[in-house]
C-alpha cells in the first residue's frame, strides 16, 4: 500500500477499532486491547506505522544540508503518511469506518486522519498526546536523538527513556511490562525510528483541528506521565466539545500497557455508546 508494505494484526469481529502506536513501538504495545476489544465484541486492527515494526519507512529525502551521508539517507515518514498509510489498510481491509485510538505519536496519526477522512471516523481516542506542535528547542531535541540512534543504535535511547515512560510502581512492580517496553525499542530499526521522528518534528499544529471535531472523543493520560501530562489532556478536553477526559493512576506514559484493565474499560465504554 502506498510504496510500502503495511504489517498490521487483528483480532475479533465487529465495530472495528484502530490502534495506532506510540514512538519509537510497534503494534505489538497493544496485545492487550486486541484481546479485550475481541473479547467485547470489536474488531481490533494494529498496524506497525511507518518506519517502526515491520513496516519500513521508503521515501528518501535529501535536504537535511550538511549532515554525513547517512544522515542525509534517512527517509522521512511524515504523520500524514501514516494516516494515508492507515486509511489505506481499511480500505484494502474493505472498512468503511473505524473507531480511531492513537497513543502519543498514534494521537498525532489520529488527528491527521481526522482532518484528511473526518467522514471515516466514528470515535476518537487520544492517549497520552498533545495538539501543539514542537517548539524550536523540541526539534532540536528530536534531531539530536535522531544522530545518537543512527551512530549508537536504539539502547542509549531506551535507557534514556524508560523512567519517564513507565510509573514508578510499573517500573518496580511489572518487570514484564518493562521487559516488553525495552524490547520494543532496542528492536526498532535506527533508520525507520529516525524517519518517524523527523515526521514528528515536521507535524502541523494540531490546535485549530479541536473544533473542528464532532465525534465522541476519549482523551487518556497518566497521572504520572511527564512526556505529555495532564494539562496536554486538559487543553484537548477544553478544544473538542463531545470529549471526556480520564486520567489513570499509576500509569505514566504508556498507560494502554501498565494498567490494561482501566484502559480498556474506557475503549469499550466510548465504543459501546
Ligand atoms: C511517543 O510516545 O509516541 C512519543 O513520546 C511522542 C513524542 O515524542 O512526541
């Protein structure tokens, strides 16, 4: 689809849900709510987004001006890529229309495909996410990580980061929950994790879309998590008029993956409407 091949898993039969990941994940963080979601009576559909998992990431760009040459040979794989990418699935899955969840870069992928296919979405959820774009200070953040990955692989990054994705009571209480989020990021592939992260520097702002949104709308976060905290969710809650607004606790940023049972508890209860 689209110049790349999509790997995506599904479970259930029903009202169909999409699952979009976080960064740098794959599908894989949403083993839970693929269970549950069929369980309940759903359709449950999980794509590996562009560049992450096992959907690479193809369009080469070139104008990233003074960088080495691998630097330069990263592609880019853009938030509205992914959801052309996402609506590209349904079709070939033959899907008219699709509940839309999206956890952090998913939630950006959400709000893209809210604004390109506002006729294919029946219900929104947005994780752990934020409408504003990055500042200058935030990109510079992104590419510097993007050179570390691409000369030292994806462990500096996983160390850097999992304190802040996980809650205190994750990281001493679920090894296998911490187990899985390591994993998910030492196995990603440097190139497509840089692509995906260069896409998320090069998002639009996503505040002027909040009024514009006219379907239920579950917005998530956790009461730990530091990376997009609760007054991100509060903004979104405030901008979109049918939204609710559920925090879990001991949960940070990963709340679909520490606290399955919360989370799925709310899928199922802005599906079931
Ligand atoms: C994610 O979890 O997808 C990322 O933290 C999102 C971001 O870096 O903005």
């Amino acid at each position: 689809m689209r110049g790349t091949e999509i790997a995506f898993t599904e479970s259930g039969k029903g009202v169909p849900v999409v699952l979009l990941h976080g960064y740098p994940f794959d599908k894989s963080m949403w083993s839970e709510q693929l269970e549950a979601l069929a369980a309940a009576g759903f359709r449950a559909i999980a794509p590996d987004l562009r560049g992450l998992g096992e959907t690479v990431a193809p369009t080469l760009v070139g104008d990233f001006a003074g960088e080495s040459p691998i630097l330069k040979s990263v592609p880019l794989a853009t938030m509205d890529d992914m959801a052309r990418d996402t609506a590209a699935l349904l079709d070939h899955l033959r899907l008219e229309q699709a509940v839309i969840c999206g956890l952090s870069m998913g939630g950006y992928v959400a709000f893209e495909f809210m604004h390109l296919f506002p006729e294919r979405v029946v219900g929104l959820v947005l994780a752990g996410t934020r409408a504003p774009a990055d500042n200058e200070q935030e990109k510079a953040g992104r590419e510097q990580q993007v050179q570390t990955m691409l000369r030292a692989g994806m462990v500096p990054i996983s160390i850097a980061t999992l304190p802040k994705l996980l809650a205190k009571r994750t990281l001493a209480e679920k090894p296998d929950v911490v187990k899985r989020v390591r994993a998910m990021i030492t196995r990603s592939d440097p190139k497509g994790a840089a692509a995906a992260q260069r896409g998320m520097a090069a998002r639009r702002d996503y505040t002027q879309d909040l009024a514009n949104i006219n379907v239920p709308t579950l917005i998530i976060v956790g009461r730990e998590d530091s990376i997009r905290p609760i007054a991100d969710a509060e903004f979104m809650h405030q901008g979109i008029r049918n939204s609710r607004l559920e925090i879990i606790e001991d949960a940070a940023h990963m709340t679909n993956m520490e606290q399955p049972d919360a989370f799925n508890q709310m899928l199922a209860s802005l599906i079931n409407k």
